[in-house]
C-alpha cells in the first residue's frame, strides 16, 4: 500500500516544482501563450465576420443574378415577340407583293390576249374580205365571160346610179 500512496517529502517537492514551473511559465509564457490565444481568438472573430460578409454579399449577389436572369428572360420573350411580329409582317408584305404581282401578270396577260385577239379578228376580216373579193371576182368573171352578159349588168350599174342621185 505503501506503492499507492505517496509520500509526504514527494508530495512536497511535487508542490514545489509544479509552483516553480507555474511561476517561470507565468513570468515569460504566460504573456505569450495569452497573447497568440487572443490573436486566434481575434483571427477566428474576423474570419467569422468575413464569412458572414462574405455570406451576404453572396446572398446579394445571387439576387441581383436572379435579377438579371429574369430581366434576361424579359427581353429574351420581348426579342422573340418582335421577331415574330416582324416574321409575319414580312409574309404578309410578302404574299402582298406576291399578290400584286400576280394580278399585274395576270392584267397584262389579258391585255396582251385582247390585242392578240383583236389583231386576229382584224386578220380574219382582212382575209374573209380577200377571200370575198376572190369569190366575187370569180363569180363575175364567170357570170361576165360573154359580152351580152358584161352589156347588161353595165346597163344594171347605170341605172341604179341614175335612180341613186
């Protein structure tokens, strides 16, 4: 038992040494120790305090993101609006021209058919009065071919010239 238990002269120097060790640490490490705990202490303070900055102008940044993203979104909805409205104004202008082009094509196609028609009938008239001429010129020259024949239709013409004045 005597192993378990320490003696009175141990328990002393033990005392001593621990209070001698107490008192030279306290004399020079005392401050030191002290003073870069208080140097962690403010490190860890300041930290903290950049994180929460660090934290708020993140979570500011964020919204002004959101902020931007929707605003982004706004004008992208707004680009593709016009675009369509411009889209369809150009198909519009488009079938417009279209249109019009096609009754111009169409309205001088019709005056072009009109003056080819007119020229025809104008060359069927020329002809059908040619060929009348030939007819009549065949005609009379067979109706005329004796003498007695031309006398008396000279005769005719004199007289209906006569009775005409």
């Amino acid at each position: 038992m005597e192993l378990l238990t320490p003696g009175t002269g141990l328990l002393f120097w033990q005392v001593v040494i621990f209070l001698s060790t107490l008192l030279v640490l306290s004399k020079f490490a005392w401050k030191p120790i002290m003073k870069s705990l208080k140097a962690r202490e403010k490190f860890i303070e300041d930290s903290l305090e950049s994180a929460k900055k660090a934290e708020e102008e993140l979570v500011s940044i964020q919204s002004k993101n959101e902020e931007l993203i929707a605003e982004a979104r706004k004008e992208r909805e707004m680009i593709l609006s016009d675009a369509k409205k411009l889209s369809n104004s150009m198909k519009d202008e488009a079938k417009e021209n279209a249109k019009e082009m096609a009754d111009k094509i169409i309205s001088d196609a019709k005056k072009v058919i009109d003056s080819e028609k007119d020229k025809a009938m104008n060359d069927v008239k020329n002809t059908l009065a040619e060929l009348s001429i030939d007819i009549a010129e065949k005609i009379i020259k067979k109706e005329l071919s004796k003498d007695s024949s031309q006398k008396k239709y000279v005769d005719d013409l004199i007289k209906e010239i006569n009775n005409s004045k």
